[in-house]
C-alpha cells in the first residue's frame, strides 16, 4: 500500500512542477512596429515660406536648399529652390504613422 501512496505523491509532484514551470515561463514579448520616419511629412499644397512667415511663423533653421519655420507646436519644412509644376513647397511636420519602419 505503501508503493501506491508514494507513486500518487510522485505523479503529483510531477504535475505540480510541469505546472509550476508552465506558470513561471514569461509571456512572450508583443512587439511594436517601428515608425517609417518618411511618413513624419504632410505634403502643404499651395503653401510657402513666405506665406508662412507673413503668418507669423519663425525662422529655426536656414540649410542648404530650405528653411524650418516654427508657430508654437507646428512646424514645416520649406524648399527654397524651384520645384517643378505641382509639386509642393512645403511640407508639414507630424507624428510617424504608427505601424511603418523608422
């Protein structure tokens, strides 16, 4: 009686372990996508910098080709060379798109 005592006791521990070791296995790790830093610019049709700046907004940045002007949280990026027909001067500074490559 005494062999059947200890073989329950053991299948017992057997399962309190397995049960033990599924319980302290981590879960697994839920990863976030990265951001595409490309996506950070709306494109401003019809817009320039000196439409902006007559707006009020600032002038942080002159480099080569273009200037960052700021008016509190918003800030844009305009080029300063001769784009071609239809193509935008400005561009609008935003969050990346959550979900693309940064």
């Amino acid at each position: 009686m005494k062999s059947l005592g200890v073989g329950a006791f053991l299948i017992a521990m057997a399962a309190g372990t397995a049960f033990a070791q599924q319980a302290a296995a981590p879960p697994p790790m839920q990863q976030t996508p990265p951001k595409l830093c490309l996506s950070q610019y709306t494109p401003v049709p019809g817009q320039s910098a000196a439409g902006l700046i007559t707006a009020g907004f600032d002038i942080k940045a002159a480099v080569t080709g273009g200037l960052w002007v700021q008016k509190d949280r918003e800030v844009y990026y305009c080029n300063s060379g001769r784009p071609l027909e239809n193509e935008p001067l400005c561009w609008r500074l935003r969050e990346p798109t959550a979900g693309n490559f940064c």
